[in-house]
C-alpha cells in the first residue's frame, strides 16, 4: 500500500516505524491484555495510543497506572476521527526527539481494526500485527446481534491474530466448541458481500458522570442490576465509602458485573477525590438514569 508520508512532511520521522493494532468489541478484555504486556515485558521506546468512546477516557486512566506515555485520542471512533484524533496523536509523536520504537494502538469497541491498521499505513507507518481481542463468552451472540452483529463480523476483517478472552468464564468443552464455531463463521463469511460500513455515531451513543461525593457500593450494584440490554457497557473508577484511599474499578459486559472490592490506585491528591462513569448504549437508548434513592450531588452529568 502506498502511503502520503513524504521527506520532509510533520509525520516523516514516523514512516516505517511498526505499528501493532489491537481491536475488539466493547468488553472484550483489550484493556486488560495490554497492560498485561506492559507490566510482563520490555517495552521501552514504545507509544501507547488509546482511544476510548467515551467522553471519560476510563481505559488510558487505567493504562497510565502501568505506563505513563499514553496519549488519549479523545471521543469516538479512530478510524472516523482520524483529522482531530489519530493524526493529531501522530504529530505529537513525531515532534519528540526520539522517534517511538513501536506504536501500539488499543482501538474503540465499535472500530473496524482494519480501518484503523489502514489509515496507519497511509501516515508512512509499517504494520507489524493486526490483533483482534475476542470475547468467548459472548461472540455467538454479538454476532447474530440485530444491532451491532455486521459491525462484529466486520472486525475480523485483515486480522491476522486472535486473541480469545473470557474462556474461563466456560468450560473446556464448550469454550473449544465456540472456537470451531467461529472457525465456520468466518470460513462462510468469506464467501459473502460485504455488508454496509455503519459508523459508530449511527450504533450508540455515550452518557458520564463526574461523582463528587462518596457511593454506597450496595447502590452502585442495584443502579447496575436495573440496566436493561440497550446499555451494551458501563465501566468507571468510582469514589466509594467503604474504599475511602482510591478509585474503585467497575465494569458491566453484557449481564456481568464487576465492582472491585479494593481501591486500583490510590488518589493522586485528597483534593482530587471524585470517581467518573461512561455508559455505550444503543443510540436509540435515553440516558440511564440512577436510583432515585440516590442524592443527587453524588453524580453530575459531565
């Protein structure tokens, strides 16, 4: 593939560094195996981008925890953000000194890995790998889901590695199962023309909070049981009362929920004490809205 990046333009310090592309659906676990790769291996010289769909950028807080060199590509989808997102991300790197060694980009949950590895490969970078992070548990259904199921399908597009997650969540039998069951799918769907490219601000839509005051965990967790299967993910660093020396963790795939029973870090400063939330619903979807039983100066739309 031909690329735009010629001597002498912003991003010519870039062309031909490797670019690593890591994508999947919305809870996939992408997150979770990255900073697994910074805290296990040496990855000196690299720049981690994230990008993340709500307006919070709850994954790069997190990652920051283990890396400091992350640059937050904002709202929305990389591939369709590419003027304001990605290549301002681009330029920043290309500004520095030392040109990265590798960069490594954790995708939306509603991106088209492939698009993203595109747009790379027109900035002059090399693409090293094309990695799509899959969810076990949950891939037979996303991908005979009315809403999102062509956006799923069409993830798996030029990938070249799969990396399955939530296996533990089955047994042996039925996570092998999953797997031969999704070897059939995509053998067929190469056969098939392509479907329609709908862009993430046509699939979901984005709502966060900022919390000013301390949670009852109880609380949270009845806010979370009530979510209907129009909120397709929740997940923030939440100020709760019995974790008073840091941010808890919380996320909801699917119908599976998850509250940290200790603080992931403590506060930067105790002046900085306040948790944040984004919920991806269905763009049809209104705003979740709380438990009543909850003060309203807990959490403020943001």
């Amino acid at each position: 593939m031909s690329n735009v990046t010629e001597v002498g333009s912003p991003l010519a310090s870039l062309r031909g560094v490797p670019a690593t592309v890591v994508g999947g659906y919305l809870g996939s676990g992408k997150t979770t195996l990255i900073n697994g790769w910074l805290q296990e291996c040496d990855h000196q010289g690299w720049a981690l981008l994230v990008n993340d769909l709500g307006s919070i950028n709850i994954d790069a807080e997190r990652l920051r925890q283990a890396d400091g060199r992350v640059l937050e590509l904002g709202g929305g989808c990389v591939c369709c953000t590419l003027r304001d997102g990605l290549g301002a991300a681009l330029l920043e790197l290309a500004r520095r000194e030392q040109p990265p060694a590798h960069v490594l980009i954790e995708t939306s949950g509603m991106a088209i890995p492939q698009r993203v590895a595109s747009q790379l490969q027109l900035h002059g970078l090399a693409l090293a790998r094309l990695l799509l992070v899959v969810d076990l548990e949950r891939i037979e259904a996303l991908w005979h889901d009315p809403w999102v199921g062509e956006l799923v399908q069409q993830q798996f597009d030029g990938v070249d590695v799969l990396q399955f997650s939530k296996g533990d969540l089955l047994v042996a039998a039925e996570a092998e199962q999953r797997q031969h069951w999704l070897r059939e799918q995509l053998q067929a769907r190469q056969q098939q023309p392509a479907p329609p490219f709908h862009s993430e601000r046509q699939l979901v839509r984005s709502d966060r909070w900022l919390q000013l005051e301390p949670l009852e965990r109880s609380r949270v967790l009845a806010w979370a049981a009530q979510l209907g299967p129009e909120v397709l993910r929740a997940k923030g660093e939440l100020w709760l009362a019995d974790a008073p020396d840091g941010p808890v963790s919380f996320d909801r795939v699917g119908d599976r929920v998850t509250l940290a029973a200790a603080p992931s870090h403590p506060w930067r400063s105790p002046l900085q004490r306040r948790g944040q939330l984004v919920a991806i619903s269905r763009s049809t979807a209104t705003t979740p809205r709380w438990p009543a039983t909850l003060p309203s100066t807990c959490l403020i739309p943001a």
